[in-house]
C-alpha cells in the first residue's frame, strides 16, 4: 500500500512564508498607467520554487484566507466581492498560473521553466477575460471579448511580461538554494 506523502514542517514554514509573500506582491502597486502590482510574479515564484504540490497549496490557502476575510489581495482588500469581481478570474487563473511554473521548473532548464512561466500567464490571462467578458462587460451591444482585452489584458501585457522574466531570474537564483534546504 502506498503512504501518504505528508508536509513536513520545512513544507508548511515555506508555503506559510510565500502566502506571506504573495500578500505584500499584492499591496505593492506600481504607479503607471495602468496601476500594477508584484502579484502575478509572486505567483509564478511560487509554483516554480516550492513546486506542484506546495505551490498549488500556497496558492488555494492564499485566496482561502482572503475569501475568509484577511486583507490578502491589492489594496488591502478581501472577501468574497473581490473574488466576485472583476478581477476574480484572474485571481482564480493564479492557480493554473503556479501549475504551469511548477511543471517548467520540473526539468530544471531554463527553456521549459520559461515556457511554463508564459503559459500560466496566458492561462491568467484566459480565465480573467473570460470572467470579464461574461460577467462585468459593458451592456448589450457590446463586444465583451474586445472590452476585455482592451480593459483587462493589453495594458498589462509589457509590466507581466517584465514581472515573468523578473520572476524567471530569481527562481534560476534562489532555486538552488531552496533545493538544498530541502535535502537536508
């Protein structure tokens, strides 16, 4: 029969630290036009460095814990509004995002970690769209779709684009590391 695998200490100390983590990416904004956040790189951060099982955990705790009332997301904000709002999906798109950063870092390479990273960003992107487009386009009339992307996609695509290569060199950097705190 196969064991459980369980979550050592180290393992929860980590995801405890990077939901920590991705809480502070989310309150600094960058003032541009539009206003961004470090959140979207934190959560690539976090699938890549603490891995598919960690990282997907670190992530469903983290909108858990803002679902439950914690001020998690940007501007100090929580509850289920702003899950339910316009941003919801790609706060949802977040899980797919670290799932594809984990599979990229698996190998170890740089090739696939960076596809992976790019992949779970589009992912973002997909599901948050598609959450605005259903659900907060403009009234009838409109094309939803071309509301989305021109609200919701095109003006982030060049900061998540630098926030994903951002994101790219710190696990090449802090990745080894890592591994070394958990072989021991």
């Amino acid at each position: 029969m196969a064991q459980k695998k369980r979550f050592s200490t180290l393992d929860i100390s980590y995801i405890g630290l990077f939901i920590l983590f991705l809480s502070l990416c989310a309150w600094i904004a960058i003032p541009s036009l539009p206003p961004f956040t470090l959140q979207s790189m934190a959560v690539l951060l976090c699938g890549a460095l603490l891995g598919l099982r960690r990282g997907l955990l670190a992530i469903l705790l983290y909108l858990l814990l803002g679902l439950l009332g914690l001020p998690l997301f940007s501007n100090f904000q929580s509850a289920p509004a702003v899950l339910a709002g316009p941003s919801g999906g790609f706060l949802i798109g977040f899980f797919f995002s670290a799932f594809f950063a984990a599979l990229g870092a698996r190998s170890g390479k740089e090739v696939p970690l960076l596809l992976g990273m790019l992949v779970g960003t589009l992912f973002s992107y997909v599901f948050g769209l598609l959450w605005f487009a259903l659900v907060y386009a403009p009234g009838p009339g409109t094309a939803p779709w071309l509301s989305g992307l021109s609200i919701c996609v095109l003006p982030f695509i060049l900061p998540d684009l630098a926030k994903l290569y951002l994101a790219f060199l710190l696990v090449k950097r802090l990745r080894p590391i890592m591994e070394r705190a958990w072989q021991r």
